[in-house]
C-alpha cells in the first residue's frame, strides 16, 4: 500500500508539472503575439507617417522672405539677385540693374541729374526726383506724365520706376504685395514651357519633397511656368505661378506643353537712312573757308565717286560749339554732279577736351542741335563724325552722343557715318558693335597701320591689314553698313644712326622720290605693295608704295568682302588714274 501511495503522489507531481510547462508555453505564446501585434502596428504607423504626404502650409511671407519695403524680382521662373524698391506705392529697379536684365542703354548724366534714353527718332529725358508731383518725363520737348516718378535716388543709387522702364524695353511686369513679388514677363512673341493640373488641386511644395511644407495649393484653371526645361527631380518639376511664386509639382499630376504668347509690341526701329548705292566715298581735307572754291574741279578725274565728305566741321572750347566752314553753292555743285555730301565733324584742336563736351548732356544737345542745323542751312545729305584719340574713359558718353545724334540725324534723313579704328583691344570702348546699331555706315580706316610714332617702319596699309580690318568689323556690324577706308598716301621712312623717323607722302610725292633717288621697287607679296629701300647721306630709306597696283589689291578684297562700299583719304592726294582703278575694282 505504501509504494502504490507513493506511486500516485509521483504522478499527481508530474502531472501538475506538466500542466505548469503548459501554461508558461501558453501565457509565452500569447505575448509573442502581442509584441509583434505592437511591432506591426507601430511599423504600420511609421509607414503611413513616413509615406503620407506632408499637408503643412507654409506662409508665404516666411517662404519667400521679402525684407519690408522691397519686392522680389522675378524673370523667366527665377529669382534675381537683387531686389526692387517700393517707393510711393511703386516698384524700382536699380539702373544698373535695368542695363543688366533687359540690355537697355539707359544713360545717367550724375552732374545733371538726367536719365537718358535714345529712340530711333527722339530722346528721353527724365530728371532725378526729389518729389513724387515730379513724374514727368520728356520726349524731345514733348512732356509725357507717368503715375510717379520715373527715376529717384536712395543713398547714392538711382533706380528707374518699372513703368519707366517698361515703356521703352521689350517686357510687361506685373506688382503683387504682401510679400511683394515683380513679375516680368518679355514683351514680343515667345514660347514658355507652361503646366497645368491633370485634376483636382495638387500641391506647391518648398522643395522636391513630398514631406516638404506647402506652399499653395494649385486649381485646375492656373497655369504654371515650367522652370529649368521641365528637369525632374525626385518625380518633381520646379514651377512659378503667374503671381510670381515658385515651387515644386509632381510631374505626374501635371500636363505640360509649350504655349506661345502673342504680343502686339513693336520693337523701336533704328531704320537706315542709306542711300540706294554701293558707296564710292572721298574725303576732302580743307582748313579754312575758302577751301570750297573751285568744287567744280574737285572731282575732275575722279569718275565713279558717289559721295564727298569735306572736313567742314571742328570742335572748338567745350561748350559744345563748332567751327563751321560748311556751304552750299559746294552742295549745290556735287548735287549737280550727282554727288552726296556728308559734311564731317572731327575733335582734332588741341584745346578741346572731348570727354568733358560729351559727358554733359546739355552740351550733347547743343552740339547735336548746331550739326543739324549746319547740314540743313546748306542741304547737307549727311554726317560725317571723326572724333580720334578718344580717353578710355569717354567711351560710355560717345556712344550715347552717337545714339542721340542718330535720333535726330533719322529724324532729319541724313545719313550718319562714324569714322573708326581697325578694331583692336585698345579701341574696344568705342563699341562698334553698339554703333552699328544705330548709324548707317561705320566706316573703318583701314590706314596708319604703321604711323608717325611707330617703333618700326613699315606699310601704312597692307593687304592683311585691310581683310583683317573688315573681318573683324564684320563681327560686330552688319556687312551692309561697313565702308573701308583705304589711304591715297603713304610714309616715307628715314633711318639715321638708328633714329627712325617718317613723313606723309602723296601718291605722286612717293613716286618722284623714288625716281629721283634712282630706286628700284619690288612688289612685296606680304603686303601687296611695291616697296623700295635706298641710302643717302648716311641715312637708309624706306618706303611702301600706294600706287595703282595697292590700291587694286585693296579694292578687290573689300569688293570680294560685299560690304557697303569703299572710301579714300584724302582728296588730292591720288593719281588721277587711281579712279578708275577704283571704278573698275568695285564693278
């Protein structure tokens, strides 16, 4: 009985052991479940947290962090470096900003306060203001009222109001406030990359990020500037709404195309004033009045020429006053000949400081004012302007008198022509390329390619001299308003216990000297010249020929370069028969 009682207590412990295991299995199960219940239903949270999309709005006035009193500038779906002023209500730029993005030659005169701006047959003038009643601005002499200034100076900058601006440069702008944001859009026929919502509203974002902030939230009927040519990033493409405001769409929720925006803008024409032939060109040298007597036999031998451009007028003090030598029985007489005069005005007396002339707006005025009535009191055809050895510093000012004087040249149909360098990086600041613009013919004096202060002798105009001359002119200005210049004289070169020295010699000159010192001349292929070399008096001679053989060379190559024509300085220093090798050259 004693070992069957003991047997039972040992099963009854294993028994109750087993139900212990059971449920420690049980209750580790259970929490198993629960564990990974919780781990599932946080991972689940997380996921739906970390791909739902952020429904933040962001103000705008924080987004685009405009400082009070200004407005952000926007251009082609970018923001610009700087930012406009508000003053009286009114969006400004800065000038020098006006010249940066619109490539606009807005001139500032800081002595006289002046803003000025040249059209093809008038200029604009609008004075620094101190008031907003002072909002007029002047065309010539006509005053056109703007709604508030049109240019004012904070702190030592001048900023032109945007309607100012707009009047004249080839864009629109649009103002919104709060924050201030200017919009400008070109003003002539283009294409935009634009965008618009598939369906429903879809949302601007900060950045190209579902998790970044919104910043507004775009209807179906609002078009979108796409930016960058519509480059993803992320699945976005960065946008600007009408009003100026960028961010980043979800290319997907977007149809995007190209929507061309028409324009009735007229573009200022700076039309030509050029006359209907290839233009034989001369240039008559005189020095005083009586200069034009005997014009009748001026043009004696000299068959083909089309045009004649006496020396007549010269800077004189600088208040803007010339000499005048102009008149009109010698314009009545080419006329009769069937010859064009453009009476040149040059900056060659000593006395005259051409930057102070040209630097003052006044006194463009009045200098422009005496040409025009100088070429109308004699019935000139044309101007002339030969303004040499200019300081770097006067480049700015001679092309704004340049732009001035065309206005009112168009205005009057006279030709302008303007007398220039073979481009060089020396004469860069006389802006050809700007010229070219604006005149009718920038004529390029394709001579002292070696001159009376070289350090060597050398041809006055070689054959490279001229082709490169015009290649690089070419570069700048249209082929149909380039003349090249080419010279009826040459330099004698004298070489004495190694001093060189030269002096200008005519056509004819040259030749008797070199019979005289019984020289013979060889033709130089380098500079299409006969040249010749001799000695006397322990000095070494030297000369390159301009003879008929040059000359044909040259006229040649600018016939072969189909520019607008050819031009010789000067008058009276050719061989009769040069004519004809010039009439024969240019066919």
């Amino acid at each position: 009985m004693g070992d069957i009682g003991n047997r039972n207590n040992r099963k009854k412990k294993k028994k109750k052991n087993v139900n212990k295991k059971d449920s420690s299995f049980k209750v580790s199960v259970v929490a198993t479940l629960i564990i990974l219940l919780l781990v599932a239903a946080v991972g689940g949270i997380y996921a739906y947290n970390y791909y739902k999309p952020n429904e933040e709005m962001v103000a705008l006035d924080e987004y685009m962090n405009v400082p009070a009193g200004t407005a952000v500038i926007m251009k082609d779906g970018q923001r610009y470096h700087e930012d406009a002023l508000i003053e009286y209500g009114k969006p400004y730029i800065s000038l020098l900003m006006a010249k940066e993005l619109f490539e606009e030659n807005f001139y500032y005169d800081e002595n006289e306060r002046l803003v000025v701006f040249a059209m093809p047959e008038y200029v604009v003038y609008a004075e620094v203001s101190d008031s907003e009643e002072e909002n007029s601005i002047y065309e010539d002499e006509s005053e056109v009222e703007l709604s508030s200034p049109a240019a004012i100076d904070r702190a030592g900058t001048v900023y032109l109001s945007a309607e100012f601006v707009s009047r004249y440069a080839s864009f629109k702008y649009d103002y919104y406030e709060n924050p201030g944001r200017l919009v400008f859009t070109y003003d002539y026929e283009v294409s935009y990359l634009m965008a618009m919502p598939n369906e429903g509203e879809i949302a601007l974002r900060e950045k190209a990020d579902w998790k970044s902030r919104i910043v507004r939230k775009i209807g179906t009927s609002e078009k979108l500037m796409v930016v960058n040519g519509g480059a993803m990033e992320n699945g976005y493409i960065n946008v600007m709404t009408e009003d100026g405001v960028t961010g980043f769409v979800k290319k997907s929720e977007v149809t995007s195309d190209y929507q061309k925006f028409e324009s009735d803008y007229v573009a200022p024409d700076y039309y030509k004033t050029q006359p209907d032939y290839y233009v034989n060109l001369v240039f008559n040298a005189m020095s005083y009045k009586e200069g034009n007597d005997g014009a009748a036999d001026l043009l004696k031998y000299a068959d083909g020429v089309t045009t004649i451009s006496p020396t007549w007028f010269r800077l004189t003090g600088n208040e803007g006053d010339i000499t005048s030598f102009a008149d009109s029985s010698y314009v009545d007489t080419m006329h009769a000949k069937g010859v064009d005069v453009w009476g040149l005005v040059s900056n060659f007396e000593e006395s005259v400081d051409t930057t102070k002339i040209l630097s003052s707006t006044s006194t463009r005025k009045k200098l422009i004012a005496k040409l025009i009535d100088e070429a109308k009191r004699v019935g000139m055809d044309g101007i002339n302007v030969d303004f040499e050895t200019l300081a770097t510093e006067c480049g700015p000012h001679y092309i704004e008198f340049i732009r001035e004087l065309s206005a009112s040249c168009r205005r009057n149909s006279l030709v302008l022509s303007v007398d220039n360098y073979v481009p060089a990086a020396y004469n860069a600041f006389m802006d050809c390329e700007e010229q070219g613009k604006v005149v009718d013919y920038v004529i390029i004096m394709a001579y002292d390619e070696h001159y009376a202060g070289s350090e060597e002798a050398g041809s006055v105009s070689s054959i490279g001299y001229v082709e490169n001359g015009i290649k690089d002119m070419a570069e700048m200005v249209p082929k149909d308003k380039i003349i090249c210049a080419i010279p009826f004289y040459t330099r004698l070169w004298k070489i004495t216990d190694g001093v060189l020295s030269s002096e200008a010699l005519s056509m004819r000159s040259a030749e008797e000297t070199v019979s005289a010192n019984d020289a013979t001349y060889v033709w130089d292929e380098e500079t299409a010249q006969n040249y010749a070399e001799y000695s006397k008096d322990g000095s070494d001679y030297k000369i390159w020929l301009e003879d008929a053989d040059s000359i044909e060379e040259k006229v040649v190559a600018i016939a072969n370069a189909n520019i607008a024509g050819v031009a010789a300085w000067r008058l009276g220093f050719e061989k009769s028969s040069i004519w004809t090798v010039i009439k024969e050259g240019i066919k």
